[in-house]
C-alpha cells in the first residue's frame, strides 16, 4: 500500500482501513495514542517522564482538542486512527474505528513515539524487518521488569521484538540508536528468559513471526507499556490506539533523529 500520510489517515476516517501501520508511509513518524480526563494527565506525564524509554512523549493536545497539532494539521485523533481500545475501570470495554462517541471535553491526547518509526531507516540500511515480511503485526511481550510509578500509574515494561542476524542486530543498535524520541537503542538481545519471556511464539499483543535458524531476537521498549499502566490505574474512562495500529504523522522520521 503506497499511500500517503494523509491519504492512509482519510481511509481510517471514512472506516475503508482497520489493520496494523507497520510498513505504511516509510519515512514518517508514527505514534502511540493515549487519551486521559485531565485530572489524570499530569500523573501521566510524570509515568512517561520517568520511564522515557518506553513511553517518550512526542506530543500534548490542549485539553478538549483532538487535533494533533504540528505532526498533522487538520488531523483528528479521534478518527484518524485505524483502530481504538476504550477501556473503563481498567478493562477493556471495546475496540472500534472511530471513538467521537465517547470523546468528552475534558480529555486530552498524548502521542507516544513507536517504533515502527525507524523501521523504515532499518529497511533502507538493509536490515529485514519480519513482520513487514510476513505481513503481520509486531510481537509484543510483557516482562518482568517494573517501570516506574507515578500516581496511580505503574505496572510493567513491554518490548517489541524483531528477530535478524547478529551482524544485523549491530547494525539495528547503530540505527535505532539515532532515534530516542522513538524508544532508541534495544534493551535487549538474544535470550528472552532474563526478561521473563517464556515463549517467542505466545506474544501478549500482536502476533507470532518466524525466527530463523542462526537469527536473534532483538527487544525494543514498546510505547504499549502505557496500555499495562492503564490496568493499573483503572481510570473511570481511558482511550488508546489498538497495538499496531498507530496514528501516522506528517513529520518525517530524520526530524526525531540526532
């Protein structure tokens, strides 16, 4: 699918685009979602302050305002997106394409760097990347290391994981290193167990990919660490991104980079 930023955005407005962003619009920032009553913003801030590997704030909406401001003029947050997770109390109450029917005018929207913004840096330096391969959705784990907490935020980090081969996975270090506002560098390579990951081919959010003979597993912080610190919080009405499916911005992915 060669679409533009806009044009990916227009389809998930009128409801004619629903699946996962990894791949689309290479070159581009895409970003988590994360939609809170103000009365809990600032205790969010201070979660992603303090652990800002895995949640890196890229962007704030003043409260009431769904327009993400200079990653996409004229862009709505609340139906630009592919797909949505409400959560109420905690659990998860529905996932759907457009959410103006629960917006609320004390909301206000964080948008969270994603890694699939230096995929696409990774794909022109050569370095494969499985699940634009397979055509799936990024593997997600939860581990066993705690962020953080802020408030009535905590609960544990998430990684995404992409499997290459070690000379790769140098290679994957030194270009995803360059962008920190998108989670940066992996925190880890090789064997899951010391992160509490008992199988590749169970992940917790996304899907399974193929690990081939001779190939590692690379883990990258992943901004659906938030959505474990909303279970936590169980706040009266959250909205996120569904995992995948990210918000795609107008600003180019070298913009983020150092």
């Amino acid at each position: 699918m060669n679409l533009t930023p806009a044009e990916i955005r227009q389809l998930c407005r009128i409801g004619e685009f629903a699946s996962p962003t990894a791949g689309l619009a290479p070159g581009y920032v895409q970003a988590n979602l994360v939609i809170l009553p103000k009365d809990l913003a600032f205790d969010f801030v201070l979660f992603c302050l303090r652990n800002p590997k895995p949640c890196p704030i890229l962007y704030v909406t003043d409260m009431g305002k769904s327009e993400p401001g200079m990653f996409a003029p004229g862009a709505d947050l609340r139906t630009d997106l592919p797909r949505y997770c409400v959560f109420r109390h905690g659990e998860l109450l529905e996932e759907l394409t457009d959410i103006s029917t629960y917006w609320r005018d004390d909301f206000v929207c964080f948008l969270i760097g994603c890694s699939f913004t230096f995929e696409g840096a990774m794909l022109r330096a050569g370095v494969p990347v499985r699940q634009i391969e397979e055509q799936k959705n990024v593997p997600m784990y939860r581990t066993n290391i705690q962020c953080v907490s802020a408030g009535p935020f905590s609960g544990p980090l998430v990684v995404s994981m992409r499997p290459v081969s070690p000379s790769d996975a140098i290679r994957a270090v030194e270009i995803t290193s360059r962008y920190p506002r998108v989670h940066g560098a992996p925190i880890h390579l090789g064997d899951p167990a010391p992160l509490g990951i008992q199988d590749l081919n169970r992940p917790d959010y996304g899907d399974a990919v193929t690990i081939n003979d001779g190939e590692i597993p690379v883990f990258w912080a992943c901004g659906v660490t938030t959505q474990a610190a909303l279970l936590a919080a169980r706040p009266e009405l959250a909205i996120t991104h569904a995992p995948g499916h990210m918000f795609v911005t107008d600003m180019k992915d070298e913009e983020l980079g150092n």
